[in-house]
DNA sequence: TGACTTTGACAAGAGATATTGTCAGAATTA
DNA sequence: TAATTCTGACAATATCTCTTGTCAAAGTCA
C-alpha cells in the first residue's frame, strides 16, 4: 500500500509547468463558453460543443468546472468584472464633469455590447431563469449597477440626502432602464445610434437628479 | 378502403361535447403549467410533472401542445393579456385625474405579482434565455408596457410633443424601472410596503414627464 | 535512449426525457 | 343491454446528455 505510491507528480511539460497548463486550458473553455453561449444560448449548448469549440475533449472541461452551470457562473462574473473596472477607469479618469463622467461610463456600458455581441446575448438574456444559484448571481450583478448609479446622483446633485437617496428605490429604477433600453437595443440588431441612447439616457439620469434634489432641499425651503 | 372509415365520431359525454372536454382538459394544463413554472422553474418541469398536476396523462399534453414551450408561450400570453385587460379597466374607470388612474394602474399592476408569486415568477424570470421564440414574445409584452407609459405620459402632459414622444425610448427606459423594481420586490420576498413601490414609480414618471414637458416647451418659449 | 507523463479519441453506462403506441376497463349512449 | 367511445396506466422506443473510464500514441524529460 505505501509501498510506491507514486502518484503522477505534475511535472514541466513544454516548458510550462503543470499548474499552467491547466490555466491555460480552463482559459480555453471560459472562452468557448462565452461562444456557445453567447450564440447557440445556454439551454441549446452542451458540454461536448463547448470542448469542441475550445480544441479539448470532456475530461478536461470536468478537470476545471463541476458543470455547465458552473461555467456560465465563471463566464458571467468575468464579463460583470470587466464592466465593472471599465466603468471605474471611465468614472477616475477625471476629465470634465462628474455628468461627462456619466456619460462616458454609459457609453462604455453599451459599446461593450455593440463589441461583442454575446456579451450582450449573455449579460442580457441566458443569465436568467436558468437556477436560483444563477438568479442570484444576476441580482448582485443589478445592485452593483444600481449602486454605481447611485453614486452618480450623489456627486452630481450633492444636496441630495444621502440616507434618503441609500433607501430609495430610484436607483432600482434607472438601473432597470438602463438594462431594458440595452434588451431593445440588442433586440433590434443595434440600429439606434449609440449617441441618441446616451443622450436619453442623460435625461433619464438627469430629470431624477432634478427632482430628488427639489424634494431634498425642499424641506428647507418651505420651513 | 372507402367502405367503412368510421372515424371515430365525436359525440355528446357526459353532457358535455367532444370539443368543450378537451377545451377543458387545455384548461387545466395551462393552469398546471403556470404551477409548475412557476414554482419549480421552466427548466427543471418535464411534461410528466405537468400532466401530474393536471391529473391527466401524456397523450392529453400533445392533444393541445406541441411541446413544454409551446405551453409556456400560451401560459404567458394569457399572463400579459389578463394584466393588460386589468390595466385597460384601470384606465376607463374614470376616477379622478390621470395621475390617479396612473396609479391605479401601476397598484394593480404590482398587486398581481403580490397576490400570486408564480405569475411573477414567470412573467419576470421563466420567460428570459428560453428560445428565440419565447424571446420575441418577451419583446412584445414589453412593448406594450412601454406604449402604456407613453400613453399615459401623454395623457398627462399633453404639452409634450407627441411624434417626439412617439420616438423616444424613455418610455422604454420607463418600463425597464417598472420590471427591475419588479425583480428586486420579488427577489426580497416582497417585504417593501407596496405603496412605498407605486411612490417612488409615480415620482420616477411625474419627473420624466415634467422633465419632456420642459424640453418641448422650451422651444416656443425660448423663440 | 528509456522511462514516464500527458493527451486526445473514443467507449460505455447511467439517467432523463420526449413522444408514440397499446390495451383493458370504465363510462355513456342509443 | 349491447355497442362504442373515452380514459388512464403504462409500455416501449428513440434520443440526448452527463460523466467516468480505458488505452495507446505522442511528447518530454533526464
């Protein structure tokens, strides 16, 4: 038994050590992912598709995820991470205005999916109704953005009241529009030009911004 | 061959016709589907669990359907037009001023999904990431709600300009709050007081409203 | 070169599910 | 009552798909 208990030592292989190589191939799949998913779509894809598409055979896709779930859970967050640090370089690049700010973090948002479409097909559409686990991966996604539009209101209009402006659901609310105008969009094969979208989309913002700041101030103003 | 093709006549069972049995028996698949979808999800109901709940067997299910997506097109089409006819109720019962009817509309609308959490279920999350289909149908259900929100805006604020209106996504942008206000109402277990939802929604369209108002009128006013 | 690891191709079994078909008995009508 | 339709239970087939396993060849290192 513990005789010779050898047991596969990983070893550098091509020049690249074990541990690599297997990052490499997980890379591999997560790209294949993003493909098959983002355009067969998620219930159309199997396992056997997305190691065709990635150059590898099963053994390998189950070396790295437990299931296809599994993937597209890796996949999402990937795509959620870089949007996320997008819009942050976009937001402390301080050029201009904090609304010049907004404006290009929303035009980052879209472009991203006017780049890559399954981006947009996964983001958008695949990531629901596939489990509870995977709705509530798309819930955190959501507040994140409502946060981010939050953050927005409060340094364009600072009279806002914080705490107020912490339990409303506004924030719900744009980053809901956001997310539908992206879903017509998308549907319609990206004929709005991109400019009009940020446009209303400012006026959006903008409107909301007027009006919870009249309301914030108004206390004051009518004492 | 010609002599006797006694083709299985329909008649008179059980007092009730041929025609009107099976009518029935659609009927109770279509109410088990909205069970099963709605609780269990889409993906995870086979037709088996479906008939189960019917109290019928397979052959019935292929009576009336062609497959599991067929039945959820026809639950969710029945979902949108029953809230669509609560809604158009709403509207005509001229009660106060549109605003109140605005949020008459906007109660019922959110009641629905209060009073039974399968047609949220569904109508919220079931219906995304199935087919290409089912995404279409999506689209239009959401098209109608937005063409609600441009009504009544209109109705409102008639100063807006009404082909300008008619060309705008905020509309679209409007429906999208609705939905993701929607999501995380029933993400939470609906703990948020329903009148707080339908407020802060009345002050999301009250200031979008306003805002149009401004704009369209500012070009007179300016001249 | 020789030993060993990695890899890809494919087999194979388990498990679901869709879909059609059979059949006997219950129910109903005439 | 006799004929016949309706109905539910279940069989059976055909497909998929997941998941693990086997194996030999190719690649790599020492």
């Amino acid at each position: 038994m513990s005789m010779k208990t050898k047991k596969t030592r990983s070893r550098v292989y091509g020049g690249i050590k074990a541990n690599l190589r297997q990052a490499e191939r997980r890379k591999k799949l997560i790209e294949a992912g993003l493909e098959a998913f983002g355009t067969k779509g998620y219930a159309k894809t199997n396992i056997k598709m997305i190691c065709g598409i990635a150059g590898l055979t099963e053994r390998y896709f189950y070396e790295s995820f437990r299931h296809k779930e599994d993937l597209l859970r890796v996949v999402y967050r990937e795509l959620i991470d870089e949007g996320q640090r997008d819009a942050m370089a976009a937001l402390e690049d301080n050029e201009g205005t904090p609304v010049d700010a907004a404006a290009r973090v929303l035009r980052m948002f879209y472009q991203r999916f006017y780049q890559d479409p399954r981006r947009a097909q996964i983001q958008l559409f695949e990531i629901l109704g596939v489990s509870k686990n995977i709705d509530r991966e798309y819930q955190n996604a959501m507040r994140l953005l409502a946060d981010l539009v939050r953050l927005f209101l409060y340094k364009v209009f600072p009279r806002i009241h914080e705490e107020k402006l912490s339990r409303s659901i506004i924030p719900t609310g744009l980053a809901g529009s956001i997310i539908m105008i992206a879903h017509e969009w998308v549907l319609n094969g990206f004929v709005t030009p991109l400019d009009d979208i940020i446009s209303e989309c400012m006026d959006l913002f903008m409107a909301m911004g007027k009006h919870l700041n009249k309301k914030s101030g108004s206390r004051s103003e009518r004492a």
